[in-house]
C-alpha cells in the first residue's frame, strides 16, 4: 500500500525583490520517509522550508498538512499541529543543562505533569541520557546539534525538518547522526537539507531538487545520481 501524502505543497512561491528564490515549486512528503533536499547554493532550499515552517510568509501557493490547509498559519501553529524546524546554526540555551533545554521544549507542548519523563525518554531516544545534568554549552559541537535533534523531538512532531545537520561535524560525529536519523523513522517523518551527498545518498528514500527556485527533479537516490539534468546542475557527472 503506497505511504500516505503527509505534507503537499502546489504553486509555492516567494520572491525577494527580483530574486526568486522559490518559483511555483510543487513538493509531496511521504509519511514516514526520509526526504532530502538538495541543490546548488542558493536554489532556494531554506527559503522552501522557511515557507513550510511559517518562518517566512508564503507570497502564492498552498501548503497542505495531514489534509489541512496550512499556508497561513504562523510558525508557533505549525508547531502545534506538528511540524518541528531545527536551524542550520545551532539554537540552544548554552548556560542551561542539557536537560533544561529539553524540558523547555517539553514545557511548550503544555504537559508539565510528564515534564521529566517526556524529558528523559528524549534524551534517550538520541542517547544524551548521560550527559542530562551537563552545561549545554560545553558540549561538543557535534553533541550540540544532537541536543537541537532532542528539543525537536520532544514537540513530539510527525514531521522533522533538519537544515543542514551536519555541516561543522567530524567524520566520526555524521556518523552517529546518520544512525541517529535513521533511526527516527517510520515513527517521525525526516525532511533533510543537506550537502553532504554521501549522507543524502545513505539516508534518503527520496530526494527534491531544487535549481533556481524550481524543482529539478524528484527520484530516489538511484535515479537522482542518474539524472542528466541534475548531474550536470548539481553534482559534476
């Protein structure tokens, strides 16, 4: 049985002056996927999940998520009705522990009766148990972005969108992420931008290309390395 359409985007556009970062895209998210988003340096991909998330106001074009229409809702709502963004620079309280940066985010959803517990189980889930009475900011910068993985999960979303996850980590550090990730699925569904191919290549089940503002092409990773018009736009076959 095909996977059910999670999110939908038709038409999605915004402009910048003359500058337009995304153009008519239209976007499909599976539920239970890991999708990645790709493209040259400024084609648009963070101001595509910008519009997704409600951190950038959608100019034309409609976004659908679990069947409801979305595209005015603020970001705050978004959040509510499920969709977490964690950033391309980390965002974490750097004085608090790793533990309170977590429980904030538990504290949003409203469930201050399962605040610890929801905290902990978390931390778990992307193993910093150990490390929960630790100043965040003396984390590692690879723990750091894990930490932004915890607060994310704690709004307990159907939909995780990750901007550019492993830019600044180490060979050893992308590889408990990519475990990490994979592991998040089919229970959350992962929208992944990201440049690191081999990452791409290893976790997506499906990759968007965006060129331009526009969408490229749309495939599996076999078919993405495949593509005539992405390898000579994007990646140099």
């Amino acid at each position: 049985m095909a996977a059910m359409t999670l999110l939908e985007a038709r038409d999605l556009t915004r402009h910048f002056g003359g500058l337009k970062a995304v153009d008519g895209v239209d976007f499909d998210l599976r539920s239970g996927e890991i999708h990645a988003l790709i493209g040259p340096n400024g084609a648009g991909k963070t101001t595509f999940v910008s519009l997704l998330s409600g951190r950038t106001p959608v100019q034309s074009g409609a976004i659908r998520f679990r069947g409801k229409d979305i595209t005015r809702l603020p970001a705050h709502a978004r959040v509510r009705r499920g969709i977490a963004y964690t950033f391309q620079i980390t965002q974490i309280f750097s004085r608090l522990t790793v533990f309170d940066n977590v429980a904030l985010a538990v504290q949003g959803r409203g469930v201050a009766r399962r605040l610890a517990s929801e905290t902990r189980a978390a931390l778990k889930r992307v193993g910093l148990e150990d490390r929960a009475d630790q100043i965040a900011g003396t984390l590692s910068y690879g723990h750091q972005r894990v930490l932004e993985i915890a607060m994310g999960l704690a709004l307990h979303p159907e939909l995780l969108i990750l901007d550019e996850p492993t830019q600044g980590l180490a060979a050893g550090e992308i590889a408990l992420f990519k475990t990490l990730v994979a592991g998040l699925v089919p229970d959350t569904t992962v929208l992944l931008i990201e440049h690191n191919m081999d990452v791409v290549m290893d976790l997506a089940h499906r990759i968007t290309v965006l060129n331009f503002g526009k969408v490229l092409a749309t495939g599996t990773p076999g078919e993405i390395r495949a593509n005539p018009a992405v390898q000579s736009a994007y990646l140099g076959g």
